[in-house]
C-alpha cells in the first residue's frame, strides 16, 4: 500500500506557482520522500527527492515539514507543460532494499 | 547521456502467445526495476536487480511472468501464455548502486502490450 496521499486533482494558472502538496504521516526516520511526474504516454520523470531538509533544483522545489508527516512540491511558474499526474512517494524499506510505491498521484491541469 | 530503453515500444500478440520485453539501463546503473501500469492507474512494482541478482520479487503477478537479467545491463521480462488482464504498458527504471533509499530511479518509455 502507498504511504502518500495526495488531492486527486489540482488547477493552476500559467505563470503562477503550484503547490502540490503530500501527506505521508506513517514516514519512518530513514525513509526519503521523492516526487516525480507522467506525462501522457511517458515514462515517469524523476523531479526531486529529500530526507528532512528542504531542497531545490532546476524544475522545482521541496518544502518537508518539520516532523516530516507532509511535504510540499513547489513549480514556481508553471507552464502548460507542466500538466501531468506527480506521484508523491515514500520509498518503504523491504526485501533487498528499499520498495518504491507509487500511489494514484495528483493530476495537476496548468491552464491559460 | 542516454536514459533507459524499453524495446519493443508497442507489442500486440494473441492470447496464449509468449511475448519477451527487453529493457537497456543507463550505463553504470546496477539496480534494475520492472514496474506494470494498466489504463489510468498508477505503477505497480514487479522485480527488482541488483546486478544480475533478484533480491525482491514479489511484485510478479504469477509464474508465467519472469525476468533475468545478464551482465549487470540488459533485462528482459518474459509472460508466457498471455492473458487479457496482461494489457498493459510496463516500464523499465534504474539507480545508481544498490536499491538504496537516497537513489532516484530513472524510467524509460515502456512497452505497450496489448492482447487481443
């Protein structure tokens, strides 16, 4: 079972910020938080992964609260190519290793 | 760089056919994971390598799914006697060192199967 929940949707205006946000309250000390993205017929495209600090990159940032049960990904000016299903996901330690378990993700809608 | 193939992109096959999909990880990368994903849904885990080794497969649906991998690169999952409910697009990704949880895993395109 996935340890995210997401909203199943969101809109947002192109040029604006979106905020995609990520509850994960049963996330264990050593458990990372990652985020990706799926575009219509694609692959999964990695965006970006942290352990308890915030971090950035080029596509986007990563804002972990404090006791680490939520986080938020942050597309600062969203384009129309921005729209995709983003997986939350928190990698579960298992057999070999740790088991990646992608949940149904939020579908964000960048509009015009 | 390259990323990860997944050939062939689109495979069609009659029921009870066996079909073979082959996935090339990006140079380097010694993890290997096979994942499902049917119309609208999210991914569903279904073998993981390190190296030519698969310490976690417990995401295989039944034995006529199976997959080897050879010479820490190449993988190939094979379904024998396919079955309507194998329909689906399965994907290909793979990480740095082993299947640690700080490594991003990085995805190809899939193949699309359909059974008629």
């Amino acid at each position: 079972d996935a340890k995210t929940t997401q909203p199943p949707s969101m809109d947002c205006a192109e040029g604006r910020a979106a905020n995609l946000p990520c509850n994960h309250s049963t996330i264990s000390g050593n458990e990372y938080v990652y985020w990706y993205r799926q575009i219509h017929s694609q692959g999964p495209q990695y965006i970006i992964h942290g352990l308890k600090n915030n971090e950035t990159n080029e596509m986007a940032s990563l804002i972990i609260t404090e006791d680490r049960k939520s986080s938020t990904l942050i597309l600062p000016h969203a384009t129309l190519r921005d729209t995709a299903v983003y997986y939350c996901i928190v990698r579960v330690a298992g057999t070999g290793g740790f088991k990646t378990i992608f949940g149904a993700g939020t579908r964000l809608f960048v509009k015009a | 760089g390259a990323g990860v193939s997944q050939s062939p992109s689109n495979k069609v096959t009659e029921k009870g056919k066996d079909v073979e999909l082959r996935c090339d990880p990006i140079s380097g990368h010694t993890a290997l994971y096979w994942y499902r994903q049917s119309l609208g849904q999210g991914l569903e885990f279904l073998i993981y390598f390190q190296g030519n080794s698969a310490p976690d497969k417990s995401g295989l649906p039944s034995d006529r799914f199976s997959a080897e991998r050879t010479g820490g690169s190449v993988s190939t999952l094979t379904i024998q006697r396919t079955q309507q409910e194998d329909s689906a697009v399965y994907l290909c990704a793979s990480s740095l060192g082993g299947n640690r949880g700080n490594q991003p895993q990085h995805f190809g395109d899939g193949t699309r199967l359909s059974i008629l």
